[in-house]
C-alpha cells in the first residue's frame, strides 16, 4: 500500500519541468533595477555556492583547518567580500569561527578542498568572528 503514495508524489514531481517551461515570464524590472539574470550556464572560471560551501579548507602548509561555513555578501556591489571559515581543533571540533577575504581562498575545480593563502598558525591566531 506504500506505493501508491510514493507513485502519486513522483507523478507529481515529474510534472514540475513541464510546469516551469510553460509559466508566463517575469515582468520587466522597474526602471533602475538591475535586470534579472538569465543565463543558461554558468560562465568559466566561476563558481555556484553550493559547490564552496562547507568545503574543507586547508593551509599553505598543508593543514586542514576547518571548513567554509558561510559567505558575507556586499548588496550594494553585488559580490562576495568575505568568507566565514569554521576553524576546528585536532579533534574535528570547532574552535571558532573567522572571517576572511575572498581573494586569500584558492578553489580548485573538481577538489573537494580549499586553499587559503595562511600559515595555519596565522589563521589559528585570527579574531573571532561574530556570526
């Protein structure tokens, strides 16, 4: 009996693609809004934030320091100024949190790692940042 509920959800889930194909499109933008993005593909050489998010993040000295926790984003530039990187001890434990700039990480297409231009003591020794 389980079944039919499960086929009636994936019936309906299949029907979604054809549901967003043939909704009516978005109004204009009001003068002086920018204008809605809509491109098919993402361009090379950037990145969705699913793929950076919770990353492991590792040191120029080869040591894994956390993971990337979250981003701060600038409204008024439209663009990613920092990164919010959890900081854990030896035991996989987080310590804290800290925050640095975008620029500092380097991501590797494909690797589930991130580097971050930092001595591990340097980023072990950095301020606590206040989420």
């Amino acid at each position: 009996m389980k079944f039919i509920p499960m086929a009636a959800l994936l019936t309906g889930l299949a029907a979604l693609p054809a549901l967003a194909q043939t909704a009516a499109p978005a109004a204009a933008p009001a003068q002086g809004n920018a204008p809605a993005a809509t491109a098919s593909s993402i361009p090379a050489g950037h990145i969705r934030a699913e793929q950076l998010l919770d990353r492991d993040v590792y040191s120029t000295d080869n040591v894994e320091i956390g993971e990337v926790e979250d981003l701060v984003i600038d409204p008024a530039q439209g663009r990613i100024t920092a990164v919010v990187i959890e900081v854990e001890n030896r035991l996989g434990i987080t310590q804290k949190h800290v925050s640095v700039p975008l620029d500092r990480l380097r991501v590797a297409p494909g690797e589930r790692r991130v580097t971050i231009n930092m001595a591990s003591g340097d980023i072990r020794s950095l301020p606590a940042f206040n989420r």
